[in-house]
C-alpha cells in the first residue's frame, strides 16, 4: 500500500472507530469491486510501511476475496495470470480507499454501515 493510502486508512481509523487495517481495507476493495468500471491503470506510488500479508487481510473469508477479484478480472477481460490479478488487487483497493475517504457517510461508523445497506 502507498503512503497515501496509509494516511487515508488511518483518517478512516479515526473517523470510525474501526481499528484494524485489514477491515477497512476489504470494505474499500468491496467498494471498488461494486463500481461497474475497471480501475484505471496507475503507479501505486512509494509504498509505506504498512504491509499485510493476505491471510490478514482476508482472514477466513481470504478464498472469497480472491474469487471475487478473479471473477472481476475475466468480467473486465483481463487475464488471470497472478501478476494480473495481483495488480487488480492493488489497483481496487487503492480505488477503494480513495472512494472511502471521499464519502462523507465514512465520518462515522454508522455512515460505514449504511453504505453496506444502500440500494
């Protein structure tokens, strides 16, 4: 994850009380993953200091979250090559962070939860 990133999960921290990472880093790849469009290509950027391994960032559910960004991947037409998949990865959960931190329902946890809930 980049630096921006990391400032941006740890605004998300503060505003909802959510205190680990690896929470608010699937909410925000779940977020991505909902937009209709594929995520533009870009350079993630210097990386921080955060590093997560994806058993933590998947916990039990990890298998699910891989299906999930493979299914999205042969969606968009791109190949399931681990590369290719790991950098769908990356690119969601950045397009993810980026929407999180945007929203003005995430200055609280129950603004967290009704995003989950909306039509």
């Amino acid at each position: 994850m980049d630096e921006r990133a990391k400032i941006h999960l740890t605004t998300l921290k503060r505003r909802t009380g959510i205190k680990n990472w690896n929470v608010l880093c699937r909410w925000a790849l779940c977020a991505s993953l909902a937009e209709e469009s594929a995520p533009a290509q870009q350079d993630i950027g210097m990386m921080s200091s955060v590093e997560m391994s994806w058993s933590t960032f998947g916990g039990a559910s990890a298998d699910l979250y891989a299906a999930l960004v493979r299914a999205r991947c042969e969606a968009d037409g791109i190949e399931q090559t681990p590369d290719a998949v790991a950098n769908q990865f990356r690119l969601h959960l950045h397009r993810g962070i980026k929407y999180l931190i945007g929203d003005e329902d995430t200055k609280s946890l129950s603004g967290m939860i009704s995003l989950a809930i909306r039509d």
